[in-house]
C-alpha cells in the first residue's frame, strides 16, 4: 500500500526515461561508456525532441547484462555483440517455430474437419443392408429394390 500523499506511476520499461548520468550510475558505468556502447550499436536510446539521450529500463538492464558479460565471463565488445546477435537469431526463430507450429495446427484442424464430412458423406453412400454378406451402397439397395407389383424370391 503506498504511503499517504505518495503517487506511484507505472512506466513502460521499454520507454526512454533516464538521462545519461542516471542510465550510467544504474548500470554502475561511466557515461562515456554509455556514449561508446552506442557508437558500438550495443545500445540504442531514445531520443527526446532536442535530442538527448533517454535510456528505459530495458536499456539499464542491458547495459547491466553487458557489464556482467565482459567483467565476469572476460567477453570483449566483439563477443558481447556477437552474443546479443545470436540471442536476436534465435528469438527469431523461436517466433517462426511458433507460427509454423500454429499453422500446423489450423491445418491439422482444417484437416480434421474435412475428413469428418468425408465420414459423413460416406456415411450417407454406404447402406447397413447385406446382400450375400456384402454392404450395399444406399444408391444400388434402392435400386434393385422390389417395386410394389414385384416379388423377391426368397418371399415366398
């Protein structure tokens, strides 16, 4: 519960809303790091209409994941971007495995249903009668049927 008189607004972690110096003192960087990570293309902030640089909160925790990936695993800039390239490539790809995987399943379901009105339309064809231990089609039953005049053979 906030505290009396204390407003708390959510942002959307995606939008540009620390400058520089804040950005820099979050990731625990200095600013010309920041700068430097940008010529790079490791980071891309937002700019306001004056064009300062506005770092989100998903541009902190980057540089946070950057920082950890060249300090504690020993990466050079060049590993960390080759990283962050792989990591795109395969969230790409995890997007189309996932829309082939529903279009699968709209085709299995497509599928599905054409082969229930197949069932039915043969449903519809094949008669239950026998004749000599055969199924009949509905069509050749009514057909040979005795007409009213007429007598079967065996009805007598």
């Amino acid at each position: 519960m906030a505290a009396k008189g204390v407003t708390r607004v959510k942002v959307a972690t995606d939008r540009g809303v620390f400058m520089i110096s804040v950005a820099a003192e979050l990731a625990d960087m200095h600013p010309q790091t920041l700068r430097m990570y940008e010529a790079r293309g490791l980071i891309e902030p937002k700019r306001s209409p004056k064009g300062t640089r506005l770092y989100s909160q998903e541009d902190v925790q980057l540089l946070q994941r950057i920082q950890q990936m060249t300090a504690e695993l020993g990466l050079n800039l060049a590993g960390v971007e080759r990283v962050l390239e792989l990591e795109a490539e395969a969230e790409a790809m995890r997007a189309q495995i996932e829309e082939l995987q529903l279009q699968a399943l709209r085709t299995q379901a497509r599928l599905g249903e054409e082969l229930e009105q197949l069932r039915r339309s043969l449903r519809a064809e094949l008669a239950i009668p026998y004749r000599g231990g055969a199924l009949v089609r509905a069509a050749d039953a009514r057909s040979s049927l005795p007409t009213r005049g007429e007598r079967r053979r065996d009805d007598t």
